[in-house]
C-alpha cells in the first residue's frame, strides 16, 4: 500500500474530511487532495506531523510493504510483551513476604527516630554523679551508639530490598493478574480496612500529641527537663510512625496488586521521576541534618528537619507530578 493510499485510509478511519486533516496539518485542502492522489509527496515534517496524528510510525507511512493490519498486530504483541502477569502463587507470596517485614520496616524507621535520643541522653552522663565519665567520653559514648542504631536501621532496609527483588516490577512495570487474584487481593483488602483504619487514626494522634511532652517541660525547673521533653516526643513519634508504616506497608501492598492510587499505570510512570527527586532530596536533607547536628551541636532541635522535611517533600512531590501531568 503506498503512502497516499494510508493517507485516505488512515483519514477515512480518523472520520476526518480532507479539510479536517488540513487544518490539523495547517495546509491546503488542495495539498491533501494532492497527497491522496498520489501527484505529490508530503515534506519530512509533515511525515512527522502525520504520525504523531494518525498514532502511526514513520516507518508505517513510509514502507510501502507495511499494511496497516500487519502494523496494528505488531503494536499489540509489542505492547502485550511489556506487559507481566502475576499468577495466584506470585501474589500470595507478595503478600505474605510484605505481612512478614511490614513490621522490621517500621522497626527500621522508628529506630532512625529515636536515634537523636541516644545523643540527648548518653551525651549527658557526665552530669551524673554516679557515673564517673568526662563531658567528651559521654558524648563519644552517645556518637558511638547513634551511628550503631543507624548502621542497625540501615542493614534492616537493605536487607528487606533485597528480599523484594524479585517482586520490584510490581511497583515499576504495567501488570496483569490471573484469573481469581484481584478477587483475592479485595477480600484481603477489606478484611484489613478495620485494622487499618484504626492504627492510622492512633498513629496520626500520636504524632499531632508529641508536642505535648516539650511543651509540659517547658513548665519544669531541672536542668534535664528540655531534653526529657524532646526525648518524650520522639518517643511518641516513633511509636506512631511504627503503627502508620506497618499498616501502611501491609495496605500499599493490596494497591500494587490492584494497580489502584499511586501504584495506577499512570502513577508508576509517574513514581519512576518523582523517586529519583526523593533520591536526591532525602541525601541532601541527611546532609543538612549531620551538619547542624555535629557543627552547631544541636542535636537536641535538629531532629525539627525531618517533619519539616516530610511535610515539604509531599510538597515538592505534588510539584512534580504537576509537571509531569502538564507535558502530557
């Protein structure tokens, strides 16, 4: 078929006339009969401009041995291959592998919390009469466990990545479920919804109540009390932030399978950006926090940037997806 006769065809099948395509292109109505009666040939940008209308390739316009049924069956086993499919027993796994670490995750974040805690306390042993340590050896004690507790939260993330491995295109690539499994995952899903429901609203209270600790030792006369207070919130952070990711976890899991929220077609191409800016943002907000931390010594209020942080980064994530939804 030579490239007038896909003109007509793909024009006729669009339900355009010739000046409907005229105007799409910006040309004359004559320049479209021309092309159709094969007495001239579109320039190359025009070419271009035809393929991005009819949805085609170049190559389909141009190889006069392409049909359209052989493009078309083409394009559908393409876009068949790049598609995964999930049977029941991959599924299960998924979701049991994530029931089982749902709460070493949490563990891991919880432990990061409470790790300026360790600097708080260890790091004012020498006012202790009772423990004979100098001010440098009691903050050489608190680094030394600060860093442990980190290391420690560090080998749990790593360790839960490499037990996802083999399930990382759940999240990244279009799937589709065998027969039974979104059955499965829904009934899953809405026995879970209660207990959910209820460690998100405990959670979420915990944290809008963590300040409650500061302010009340603002009113105390001890030497000790600003830092029991921090020392208090984190705690009370830590403990509702464990809640939300252990549910969280479980809960994103049944989204994965479903493909519903961010874990849509449509929000995994757009997670694919917004995690390589969430690379590069929580380095750079780590880096922050030990500058302040070790330069001015504030480790009792540099523990501030990461809710701050948390806050902005659902800003700057909103930005993102703007952008991306704007090119579209």
């Amino acid at each position: 078929m030579i490239l007038a006769d896909k003109i007509i065809l793909l024009r006729k099948k669009s339900g355009w006339s010739q000046e409907d395509l005229a105007e799409k292109l910006n040309v004359s109505r004559q320049s479209i009969s021309k092309w159709e009666g094969a007495q001239s040939v579109p320039g190359m940008d025009k070419i271009l401009q035809l393929s991005e209308i009819f949805g085609v390739s170049t190559d389909y316009l141009l190889k006069d041995s392409i049909e359209l049924e052989e493009y078309v069956e083409q394009e559908s086993k393409s876009e068949e291959s790049s598609v995964r499919y999930v049977s029941m027993e991959e599924a299960n796994s998924y979701l049991d592998l994530t029931q089982n670490i749902a709460h070493k995750m949490a563990l891991g974040v919880a432990m990061c919390i409470m790790s300026p805690a360790i600097i708080i306390t260890l790091s004012n042993l020498y006012l202790f009469e009772q423990f004979s340590f100098s001010e440098n050896q009691s903050q050489a004690i608190a680094l030394t466990l600060f860093f442990i507790t980190i290391a420690s939260a560090v080998v749990i993330f790593i360790s839960i990545g490499m037990k996802f491995k083999d399930f990382e295109y759940l999240k990244t690539e279009p799937i589709e479920t065998e027969y039974g499994v979104s059955g499965m995952v829904k009934s899953k899903m809405k026995a879970y919804k209660e207990t959910y429901s209820k460690y998100n609203i405990i959670g979420v209270t915990l944290c809008i109540l963590s300040v409650l600790p500061v302010i009340l030792s603002s009113f105390a006369d001890k030497d000790l009390t600003d830092g029991i207070g921090v020392i208090g919130t984190l705690f009370m952070v830590a403990v509702g932030v464990f809640m939300l990711v252990t549910v969280g976890t479980i809960w994103s899991s049944f989204n994965v399978l479903l493909q519903e929220g961010e874990y849509s077609v449509e929000g995994k191409a757009k997670s694919k950006v917004v995690g390589s800016i969430a690379g590069i943002y929580w380095l750079l907000t780590t880096a922050l926090y030990l500058f302040i931390s070790f330069y001015y010594g504030a480790w009792d209020k540099s523990w501030m940037i990461w809710p701050v942080a948390g806050v902005l980064f659902g800003a700057v994530a909103a930005i993102a997806n703007l952008v991306i939804k704007s090119k579209k």
